[in-house]
C-alpha cells in the first residue's frame, strides 16, 4: 500500500482558517473542484417551497427520483441505484465485490486504495507517465491485466490529472476485462464538465457489459456537497438486487429527493455551468502553455494539472503564496507518483481565474 502524505482537502477550510489566521468565509477554494456558480436559483427557490416534504418518509425505491436520473443520464431508471453520496455507493460496491487485489491508474483520488483496504484487499497501481502527458497508454496498459486481478477502478475524467479515456477506449479495456473476470469500476464525477461528454461516458456501455458499474454525484457540477446525493449506472442486474440488499433503507433525505428532481431538469443551469466551464478552461490553458514557467496537461474536468519547470519554486511555495492572499490550490505532492513540482486548480469565475493567474505567474 503506497502511503499517502498529509494534504490539505477543498473541505478543509476550518484548518486554513487555525493554521494561517484568514477567515474561511473569505477564502476562495480552487482546491475542492465544485461548480464555481454554486447552488442554481432554481433549487434554491424549490427547496424553500416544498421545506414540508421533511415531515414524511421519502419513497423507499426512490422511483421518481431515479427515473429522473435515467432520463437526464439516458439509460432505464431499472439501472440506477441512488446513495448518500459516491462515497456509500463506492463503500457498498468494494464490500459486496470483496476485491482481494485491485488496480487503479494513478496518481488518482485515494479514497478507493482506502476502502479496499477496509475490505482487505490489496491495491495496485498503473502509473500514468508524464511523458505521455498523463494519458493511458490503452494498449500497454490491457497488457498488464490478468487473472490476479479482481477489480479495476478508473476515474473518468481523472483527478488530479484532468485526462479522459474515451468510450471506445473503455471498450476495450472492458473487453480485455471480461476475458480475466475483472469487474470495472468507473467514477464519473467530473464527465459532465468534459466538452466532449458524450465521447467520454460509458454510461451506453452498461447496455452491453455486466462488468461495470458507474459513479456519479451532484457533490461537485450541481454545487452540492453537503446534500450528499450520489447515484451509480449499471446493467448488472444481480449486481443491483446485491447493493440494494444490503443498502440502508431511506439514506437520502426528502430534500434530497427534491433536490435531484430539480437539479437534473434545470437545463439552464447546466447549460450556463458547461459553457463558463469551457470558456475558461480554454482561456486559462492558453495563457499557461505559452508560459515558461509551467507545463499544463490538456484538461477535461474543471480543474487542470501544472507541473512548475522554475528549479528555485515547488508546490509548496504557490500553495503558501496563493493562500496568503486568501485562494487555496492543491499541492499535488501528495499524490502517489507526483512530486512537489505539481500543482492542481480548478475552474472559477473568471474575475477570481484572473487573480490567481496574477499571484502565481509573477
């Protein structure tokens, strides 16, 4: 098991406010890679309304609200199981598959390598190279899966590095899974932000493989992470049935269920959140590769990955100086197979974009 250092999370803006004596209120988080335009007015005003579905029990099956979820994902709202979070659902899975040995490309978000351990198992890592510009070697990568191997768990778009795998590349890797019985799990947090979303998902594929399962939540496009709404995809029907044996009954809240069946019909937010998104992401990536200060690898998620090139600057250093002056950034040295050369942002309102291009490129 690869040990991980101590980090600051986007959460962690209670630490900030001890450690460094600024207000967590006036921090602007870079770091927690949430939807810079918060919660829509939409559901702001839907929630005050309907503040009364809190006095009864939220339907068991959650039919409405995974019917909502299947249409705006496009598959059978049959395939859909809803959790408190990506977080339960991630937990469930790993419990009911009781991998022995899992695979995951990294570096990547630790919290898979964590509940495997939970669960006993062991986990592995594929590395990404830098050479590559962090992109998986699809073909040298199939040629290390084999029968050892129980479960491969891909992030899609991946964090920190904000590269993608595309559907036809996921077919077949999970091709080349089914021949050694590995199960595939794919978290799709940050795929809505992709400008080529539909190229990227394997939503479609849970139509023709029962060795996959996929993740999403509202925690980061919808701007919610405290509503702890998650919901997994796949067309495993046995799969389903196991979850859902062992799922607490009632895990998401009547909010919760408001919340979703608006959140997921609410085109113009969504609309608005792809193209500020895009926009920016293309801006700030420009500006950055034509900087000799940094190397900046080709982002699909709202947040980018730079590598510093100055010998005399480490992450560190812009971690410190960015948040002195009240924005907090990732300090990518925590990740497995990064050093203290890497940094990681995400994609704000352009007025703040600006002000933390000023402090990093002076």
């Amino acid at each position: 098991m690869i040990k991980h250092k101590d980090h600051f999370h986007g959460s962690d803006l209670e630490k900030i406010e001890e450690i460094y004596g600024i207000k967590k209120e006036e921090i602007v988080s870079f770091s927690a890679n949430v939807n810079p335009l918060g919660v829509s007015p939409l559901l702001r005003a839907t929630l005050s309304e309907k503040i009364d579905a809190i006095t009864t029990y939220p339907d068991r099956e959650y039919t409405s609200l995974r019917k909502c979820i299947a249409s705006y994902c496009g598959t059978e709202y049959e395939n859909v199981i809803v959790g408190n979070g990506s977080t339960e659902l991630i937990s469930l899975f790993i419990q009911i598959e009781h991998p022995k040995k899992a695979l995951v490309i990294g570096p990547t978000y630790s919290e898979y390598e964590r509940e495997i351990s939970l669960g006993g198992g062991t986990t592995l890592y594929y590395p990404l190279r830098e050479s590559d510009n962090f992109k998986l070697d699809v073909e040298d990568f199939v040629s290390h899966l084999n029968e050892s191997i129980d479960l491969l768990i891909l992030c899609n778009p991946n964090n920190p590095t904000s590269s993608s795998i595309c559907r036809s590349e996921m077919r077949h890797i999970l091709d080349a899974c089914k021949q050694h019985d590995i199960y595939v799990m794919v978290d799709e947090t940050y795929v809505e932000f992709a400008d080529d979303m539909e190229e990227i998902s394997a939503v479609s594929l849970t139509n023709y493989y029962n060795n996959i399962i996929i993740l999403r939540g509202t925690s980061k496009f919808f701007a919610a992470p405290g509503l702890r709404l998650g919901y997994a995809i796949t067309g495993n029907r046995d799969l389903i049935k196991s979850i859902n044996t062992r799922k607490n009954p009632w895990t998401i809240n009547s909010l919760a269920v408001v919340a979703g069946e608006t959140m997921f019909r609410d085109t113009d937010y969504i609309e608005q959140t792809k193209k500020l998104i895009s926009s920016e992401r293309t801006r700030i990536f420009d500006l950055l590769k034509k900087h000799p200060d940094f190397k900046v690898y080709e982002p699909d998620g709202n947040f980018m990955l730079a590598r510093i090139l100055r010998e005399d600057l480490t992450s560190q250093d812009l971690f410190d100086r960015a948040i002195r002056e009240k924005m907090m950034i990732r300090d990518c040295s925590t990740f497995p197979f990064l050093d203290n050369k890497y940094i990681r942002f995400c994609i704000m309102n352009p007025e703040d974009n600006d002000r933390l291009l000023t402090c990093l490129l002076r």
